[in-house]
C-alpha cells in the first residue's frame, strides 16, 4: 500500500509507577499498519495495552522505544495531530461550558476561524444527534451524550485519520448502531478509522482489518476475512422429511443431532463430514432446508486466540481449545464490557 | 364509617416514616441545645470585662525588626495596627488617669521601623511622649531617628523645635526650625517669623533682621506681610539702636564726646580710611537687608525717624534708643504688671502706692505658689518689677491712674505705631512690578 | 501558535471565573476595604494613610489567595479530571498549554483585583472622607485621597507581583497535588516578600567574620532562586514617598524574566509527564 495512515515499527512502552515497584510492560515491540481509507478494529482484553498504544499514537505519552507516525509525521509532534481526530474512552470536558462553546475552543485550537467553527460546530452536533442538547451545559450530560460529544470534538478538524477509543461504551443498541454507520459514512468520505472495542459485533461489522493484542503484545493481525474465513468451525444442517432410520444414520455420523418436530438439525465438525453428511441425507430422501458453513465467530476467534496464548504463557492445562457446539448459546466473553456476545451470528451483522 | 373519597388516606407505613422523621430532628436538636450549654457558661467564665487589668501585653511585642519578618513584607498595615495600638494605649491611660507609659516608646519605636518613612509616628508620637510622660529625651531620640529617615520632611523637626520652644530652650528651637528653612518645602509660612523673633529674643539683631527681611523678600501674602512686618519693624528697630550705639561711640573717639542727638551722629564725615557714619550706616544695613541698597538709603534717610513713626534719640550714657520700642515695649510689660496691679487692687482694696509695695504682694503670691511659670519668668527670681524700657527711672516717672492701673505715657496710640507707613522689603510680585516699571520707564 | 495559546487562556477564564471561591474572596476583600474606614477613625489624623495601606494589602492578599487556591490546582485539576486529554492531543504543544492556563488565570486574576482596585480608589477618593458629626449625626465630606500617579504604579505592580506567583504556582500545579502546590507557593511566595534578609544575612556574617567562600555563594545563589517580590512593592513611595522610583523598568523586566524561567521549568516538567 501506499503511505499508510499510521505506522508503528516495534513500539515500545514501560511504564514505571514508582522507583520502589518493578516496572511494568504497557506495549512490546507492537508492529503495525494501518492503510489510508480503511477501518481498523484494535482488540484485546482489559489491560493488554489498546489505550496504551492509542496514547503513545496520540502523543499523551511518550514511547519508550520503538517509532510511530501519523500520516507521515511522528506520533508525539503536534503537527501530526493536523490531521487527526482523537476521541477518549471516558471524554471529560470543561463542566460549565456548552456544547457548542466546547467545540468552538476545540476548534479554536486548530486555527479555524469562527463562523467555520460554529458551523462545524452546528454540524457536528447533528450529526452525533446532540442537537437537541446544545445549550445545555456539559455538567448535565448522560454517559452516552458525552460519548456522542467525544466523537464530535474529534471530528471537528474534518480529520483524515480518527483514532477513535472504545468509542460505543455507554451507548445504547441504538446509539452503537448510529456509531457504526457514522464509521462507514466516513470511510465513504475517504477518512481512516482506527478503533478499539470489547464490543466485538460492532467491529465485526464494520471493520477492514483488525488486530488483536494480549498481555502487551500483538497476536494476530490483518484482514478480517482473512482472520475468519480459514476456521470453518463446523457446519450446521437443517433437515426436513428425514425418515427414522435415516435419522438415525446421520446422528451417528454427525456430531451432534436432534429433532424438533418436522426438522432434524445437524451438526458438523468440519466442511468434508458436513459435506458427507449432506450427501447422505438427500441420497436418503430428505430436504434440504439449510446447510450453513459456521465460521468462526470474531468472538470465538478472540477467545481462542486469548487460550493459547495464555496456554503459551503458562502451560495451564485448562486451555484445552474447545469446539463449538451448533444451536448452543456461546460463553460469554470474559472481562467484557457487559455486552453479551449475539447468539447467532447471522444477527449481529 | 362512609369512605371519604376527596382525601387519599395515607397508608400507616408513610405516617410512621414521618413521624419518625420528625422524631428524630427533635432529638438531634434536643441534642444540640445539651451540647451547646457549657458553651455560653464557659464564654462567661473568660469574659475579659471580668477580669481584672491585665498587664500590659506590649510587653509581648517583638522588636520592629523581628516583627519586619513575620508580616511577610506587610509593613504598612502592621505598622497602621501598632499605631492604633499606641493610639489605644494612650486612650486607656489616659481614662484610667494612670501615668505609667513606659511602653509608649517601645509602640512608638516598632511602628517606625515597620514604616520608617511614616512621619506621622515620628512628630505626633513625640509630642505624645514630651507631654503624658515628660520624657523628652525619648522623644529626641525618637525625633532624630525620624530625621534621619526621612529627611525632606518638615513636620519632624518642625515638631522638635516646638518641643525645645516649650521648654524653654530656644536656641535648640533655633537650629530645627533653621534647618527647616532652609533644606525643606511645604513647611509652615510663620516659620520664618519665629526664626525672626527667636533670633531677635537672643539679642541677634543682625541675624533677625536679616531673617525678617529675607522672609518679606520671599513672600507675597498679605496676612503673612502683616505679621513679618512687625516682626522686621522691631527687629530693624533694634539693629538700628545697635548700630546707632556703636557709631556713636565711634563719634565719641573722634570728637571726644558722644553726640547727642541723631541728627549730629549722622553729619560725621568721612575721615581718612572711615567712611562717614551715614555711608557705613547704609553699607552695613544693604547688608542685613540682603544687598537692597535702596531700601537701606531709604532707611537710613529717614533717620531719626524709627520704624514706629516715633523717633530715635541718644540717652545721655549715649546710647540711642528708639522711642516707638520704648512705646511697645512698655505696652507690653504693661499688660502684665496691669493685671497684677488689678489683682492688688482686689484684694487690698486700694490701687498699690508704689514699686515695692506691688513687688511684695507678688512675693506673697509667689510663696503662695500662686503663679504661674510665665508669670514667675516675668518677675524672675527676685520677684522685682523689669527694668523700665525709658531707662533706670522709668517707673519712678510712670503715674498710676484712678482706676489703680499704670496709664501709658501721653504719645500716638498703638494702632498707629504697628500702622505707621516704613520702607520694608518688597515682595517677589512688587518687585517685579517695580522691575517692569523701570524697563518701561527706559 | 498565539491563536492557541489565546484559546486556552480564554477556555480557562471562562472556567475559572465560575470558580465559587473567587467570590468569597471578592467579598473577603471588599469587607477589608470597609473595615478600613473603622481602622482610619480610630487612628487619630491619618485616616488615608491608614485606609491606602489596608487597600493595598486587601488587593495583594486577594491577588496572592486567588492565585494560590486557583491556581495551584488549575493544571492538577485538568489532569486528574481528564480533560487534558481531548486538549493535548490537538495540535496544542504542551508548552503552549502551560503558557495558555497562565494567561487565563491571569486574567481572571486582574479581573478580581481590578474591580476591587476600582472600588478601592472611588472608596479611597469619595468616602474615604466622610465622617459624621456627633453633635448631629449628619454626614459631611472631610477630604478624601487624591488619586496620585505612584498610587496607581503601586497597583499595578501589586498585579505584576502577582504574576510572578502565579507563574510559581502554575509550575507547581503541573507538578504536584493542590495542597502540596499551595503550601510550596506560600513558601515561596512568603521567602519572596521577605528575600532582603538574604544580602542582609550576608552582610552581617561577613561583619562578624564568619562568612566562608562557600556559605555565601550559596547564600547568594539562594538570593536570586527566591523571587525578589519586595521590589514590587510600591507602598511606601505611594504612601509616604509619594514619588516613583526610577527603575520601575528594570523592576518589570525582572518579573518578566522570572515567570518566564518558571513557566520553561513548568513546561519542561509537564513535557515528560505521561497521561
């Protein structure tokens, strides 16, 4: 690709809370790319250092080793920040002000002049569905309302690149749906958004690429296509007009069976016994009302890739990687923003 | 019992939650007046009004110097406060009639060296000292210390010569009030009068004059002209007599006898290295007139014609003497011994006879402790009546009139004497006046 | 970088001029504006001399506690409530950041002392000298004070005295917690107010003999660290002297040149700092 949006070659934070305490690894040696014009989901569990490299990109703290640009220009020079939208997990800003007086001093920041601001302002307010909110004062905002106003200061400047941090915490189903099609409506205008989330159905929807890190390091990157379509965990089968010894047939040869009412539901642990499986039960005379290849879910993904690291780490053997059964609700994620993780996967795109 | 519909009867729950309620901000206020009793008993028991006087507590206060220190650069203000604090101080002795000050210094010292460029501590805390607890020496001190920290101040040694005039030490008076003449501004305009009588009183004519007419030359005002006037008239008057002696006896040396009237001293002419008594007359007073040439001729032509519209006349020791001072003077002295005569009259009953019998009702008074300090210079030690200004027999010649009281000898009366028409220094804007009309003349 | 900077100042302004404690203290000084006139009768004559020296005390202290109760946690209190974060990653150098809370507090703080300056003067100039007479109990009009060139330099540099600590606690307040902040700037501030006894000290070890090369230096070294904040005290010309002094220009320069090196200290410090 051409120059990408943000680069970072073997960053490296260590953060030192006291001369008394042993130092502590925020970020690892962290390579990365982020292309111009795409959406980029950045992964990982409660402290394995999204915020941290978010930070050091942003150039609230200073990187201990390694490099890191954006658009060009290194990470921690103001100019870099030009063109960039910066939007904090938990965004405080100035209590007394409204929101159209706190956009007006971001905007004021960036040298624009003051009827760009307060139409930008105006604008922006819309946009993030603050409207309706503008003169009141930020003191009296909900959660979700300030979150929609850190989205809004960080797009104040028209940036290229949004490094945006868990920017759907605190919104309701509603407002992460807006969210997401705010994040497609500016990758259509051609912006680049880099953003971290426990919500994985919403970075599933809209992402290009992701990446995930655990523990300070970064595990596994690139395409979610890509991440995804190789793990074919398993098939799913829904059958119809399947006589009993036929059923029976298939369940031994399944990995799991069960009937419900007029349909037989099947599962398969991978594409060739599913395929056997299918051929089977239409050479023995049953319809066929659905055969779905299941793939890995990013959820489950996550979760396994956390097991074996973990495994890799501290050789527990209870990280036994576990298949997934068809038809049963998965486990929930732990240490997740509470948001549970969609039963089907079909349902969260 | 018909249910009343209109109000929604409330269940028992909500009325016990606030009769509870209600309960328990009675107690906690029950509570608070229990507590809060000790506290007006206690307050009571340290009320200051009860308590007997303290000792001073400016015994606690550190030196200025160290107090510097703790205001944190807040001088001023601490400065203000110990001020007050020496203001209080007087107040309380004063209302206690007690007459122990010995902290006043002490107030008076912190407050200037908190704010040494305050004058006010300085003059008015002196007065304060010289007069409650007499020390006049702190007050010097104190004085002193002002002066040299603020010298372009008038008001401290102005107080200082005050403070020497009252007690009678003039010539201390005289150096103050010098000095404040001549290196400062803003002083009072009655100063130089006072330099003027001063140097006068201490018999230094020459110097007085010189004073009295460089204060004319200086200044414009008319109520001010009016009072150095007669101040310059005296003091002209008696550098004139001096001057008029000593020529005379210089007359004396050359015609073997004094001369005896004014009009002979004057017609000595020039011999040989003397000048004439006319030019050396007009030579010395250009002098003590601050080089006004024209005005000493003037002076000395009207000879012997005194400042008072009265005359100069030679004694026959061969002193001259003017008669408008001889008239002053003993208008002057009248007064005084008048109001003693008055006060014989009253308690005799009869106007006193002669000298002796008026000195000794003094005598009596005196013993008595009757008189007061004025009063007790005025008739000295000895209690005898100042000598006559006319001469040795003065009071022999004086009559006393009907009402008992010594009548002034027939001559013009005051009014016209101080009124009397005189050359005397101009002003700044006669001058100039007299300096435009030359200059247009030309 | 001026347009930031100004931004900054201005976003503090408005916040810190909502700062309740601002008005306390307002208040606080207006009634020792008053209080001065019961002082002023008490202290037989002179009255003015009084009620200027209380005036000039309540517009530094005002000054100096807003300064200190403002501005020690101004920067901590930034951090600790996040709001640095959407600010510091804008195009805002963190130097820019220091110099733009300064400013605003600045302001704020020559807003406050100028309304009570302001007050003070029409106080000082028309009330000053009414009185009321016993006998009637009727007000009449004595004298009040004139208004005088020196009187006004002495206000002003009470306000540039203020910039210099303010400047101190700023640097703190990008370093420290607000109560450690406020305790160090009235040292600091304290030392300065009182920094002659340094040369002084000098002066009288080297009298009695018991200065060595090393205890001076480091005594004069400790002489130019301290803020010289008496120089920017001009009471006593204005009170007493009644004249300015000559080198009001070096005066400033120096508080100039000061608050400068403090806020580069600020800034140095506030760069490494990590959020």
């Amino acid at each position: 690709m051409d120059k990408p949006a943000i680069k970072a070659e073997k960053l490296r934070v260590i953060y030192r809370p006291s001369i008394f305490k042993r130092p502590r690894v925020g970020l690892e040696g962290l390579d990365l790319e982020v292309c111009p014009n795409e959406v980029f989901g950045y992964l990982g569990a409660n402290g394995a250092g999204k915020t941290t490299t978010i930070k050091a990109l942003v150039g609230l703290i200073d990187a201990n080793g390694g490099y890191a640009e954006i658009l060009g220009r290194p990470a921690g020079d103001a100019r870099s920040r030009e063109k960039m939208g910066y939007a904090p997990e938990n965004p405080y800003f100035y209590e007394y002000l409204n929101p159209i007086e706190t956009l007006d001093f971001y905007g004021r920041l960036f040298g624009m002049s003051r009827p760009d601001r307060l139409k930008r302002a105006g604008e922006l307010l819309e946009r993030v569905g603050l409207a309706g909110a503008r003169d009141r004062r930020v003191r009296q905002f909900s959660k979700g309302m300030r979150q929609r106003m850190g989205l809004a200061q960080a797009m104040i400047n028209d940036p290229e690149v949004l490094i945006l941090d868990e920017p759907m915490t605190g919104l309701d189903p509603v407002g992460r749906y807006e969210i997401r099609q705010l994040i497609l409506d500016l990758k259509e205008k051609g912006k680049t958004i880099f953003f971290s989330s426990h919500i994985l159905a919403d970075v599933e929807a809209v992402c290009d690429r992701a990446a995930v890190l655990h523990e300070a390091r970064l595990v596994s990157c690139g395409a979610l296509s890509e991440l995804l379509s190789s793990r074919t965990v398993g098939v799913e089968i829904i059958l119809g007009n399947v006589a009993p010894e036929l059923e029976k047939r298939l369940s031994v040869a399944a990995a799991s069976a069960r009937r419900e009412g007029a349909l037989v539901f099947l599962s398969a642990v991978d594409e060739e016994s599913g395929g056997k499986l299918l051929g089977e039960a239409v050479n023995g005379g049953a319809t066929v009302k659905r055969y779905v290849p299941t793939r890995e879910s990013l959820e489950e993904y996550f979760i396994r890739i956390r097991r074996e690291a973990d495994a890799e780490g501290n050789g527990d053997p209870d990280t036994r990687p576990e298949a997934r059964v068809p038809g049963e609700a998965p486990v929930k994620p732990s240490g997740g923003d509470g948001e549970p993780g969609t039963a089907n996967p079909e349902d969260s795109k | 019992m018909p249910a009343t519909a209109s109000a929604p009867a409330q269940s028992p729950a909500a009325l016990s939650c606030r009769r509870r309620r209600g309960l328990g901000t009675f107690f906690i206020l029950a509570a608070m007046a229990a507590a809060f009793l000790p506290v007006p008993f206690v307050c009571n028991m340290h009320d200051p009004r009860r308590v007997a006087g303290k000792p001073d507590d400016i015994l606690y206060l550190p030196r200025g110097e160290t107090l510097k220190y703790m205001t944190v650069g807040y001088n001023g203000v601490a400065a203000d406060i110990t001020w007050i604090r020496g203001v209080l101080y007087v107040g309380r002795k004063l209302s206690h009639r007690d007459t122990n000050y010995e902290w006043l210094e002490k107030l008076y010292q912190v407050t200037t060296d908190l704010d040494p460029h305050w004058t006010r501590p300085y003059h008015t805390g002196a007065i304060l000292l010289s007069a409650l607890p007499q020390d006049d020496q702190r007050a010097l001190s104190l004085l002193s210390k002002g002066l040299r920290n603020n010298g372009w101040s008038y008001e401290i040694p102005y107080a200082a010569a005050q403070l020497h005039l009252s007690r009678g030490r003039n010539r201390e008076a005289l150096k103050y009030l010098r000095l404040v003449r001549a290196t400062m501004e803003g002083y009072p305009v009655v100063v130089g009068n006072i330099i003027a009588q001063l140097e006068k009183e201490g018999q230094d004519y020459e110097r007085a004059t010189r004073t009295a007419a460089g204060e004319l030359q200086r200044k414009d005002d008319r109520v001010v002209r009016a009072i150095l006037t007669s101040t310059y008239r005296e003091t002209i008057a008696r550098l004139l007599e001096v001057e008029l002696t000593a020529a005379n006896r210089h007359y004396a040396r050359f015609r073997g006898r004094p001369a005896g009237s004014v009009h002979d001293l004057l017609s000595l002419p020039a011999r040989g290295k003397s000048r004439a008594v006319r030019d050396g007359l007009i030579q010395n007073f250009t002098w003590a007139l601050n080089g006004d040439r024209q005005l000493a001729s003037e002076v000395i032509a009207r000879l012997p014609g005194d400042p008072f519209g009265m005359e100069f006349y030679v004694r026959p020791d061969g002193t001259v003497h003017s008669r408008g001072i001889e008239r002053v003077e003993l208008f002057r002295i009248l007064k005084t011994v008048n109001h003693f005569m008055k006060q014989f009259r009253k308690a005799r009953g009869r106007p006193a006879r002669n000298q002796q019998e008026l000195e000794e009702f003094v005598r009596v008074l005196t013993r008595a402790g009757k008189l007061r300090e004025g009063a007790r210079k005025f008739w000295g030690p000895e209690v005898r009546l100042p000598p006559h200004p006319c001469g040795p027999k003065g009071w022999s010649l004086m009559r006393v009139g009907r009402d008992g009281l010594f009548a002034m000898p027939p001559g013009p009366d005051m009014e016209k004497i101080f009124r009397s028409s005189y050359p005397v220094p101009p002003g700044p804007r006669e001058r100039k006046r007299r300096a435009r009309a030359l200059s247009r003349d030309k | 970088m001026i347009g930031r900077v100004w931004a900054v100042a201005l976003n503090t302004f408005r916040e810190a001029v909502r700062d309740r404690i601002l008005y306390l203290l307002l208040v606080v000084g207006i009634g020792a504006v008053a209080f001065s006139k019961f002082l002023g009768e008490i202290s037989v004559g002179d009255h003015l001399h009084v009620i200027v020296n209380t005036g000039l005390t309540a517009v530094s202290l005002l000054g100096v506690m807003i300064s200190v109760f403002v501005g020690t946690g101004l920067i901590y209190k930034e951090i600790d409530k996040r709001t640095v974060y959407t600010i510091l990653s804008k195009p805002v150098r963190r130097g820019e950041f220091i110099f733009g809370k300064y400013l605003g507090l600045l302001l704020t703080i020559a807003v406050c002392t100028g309304l009570l300056s302001i007050g003070f003067l029409v106080y000082y100039r028309a009330v000053a000298g009414v009185a009321d007479d016993r006998a009637t109990g009727l007000l009449y009009w004595m004298h009040g004070g004139r208004i005088t060139v020196p009187l006004l330099a002495a206000l002003v540099f009470i306000f540039v005295e203020i910039c210099v600590v303010t400047a101190v606690a700023v640097m703190f307040s990008s370093a420290s917690t607000p109560i450690l902040s406020a305790v160090l700037t009235s040292i600091i501030f304290t030392a300065g107010r009182m920094s002659t006894w340094i040369p002084e000290y000098i002066r009288e070890l080297a009298r009695r003999g018991e200065s060595g090369e090393v205890k001076s230096f480091f005594l004069q070294i400790l002489y130019y660290i301290t803020p010289n904040l008496s120089i920017m005290d001009l009471r006593d010309e204005a009170v007493n002297i009644g004249a300015l002094p000559g080198d009001l220009a070096w005066r400033l320069l120096y508080a100039v040149s000061y608050s400068v090196v403090v806020l580069l200290v600020a800034t140095l410090v506030f760069r490494r700092r990590r959020f």
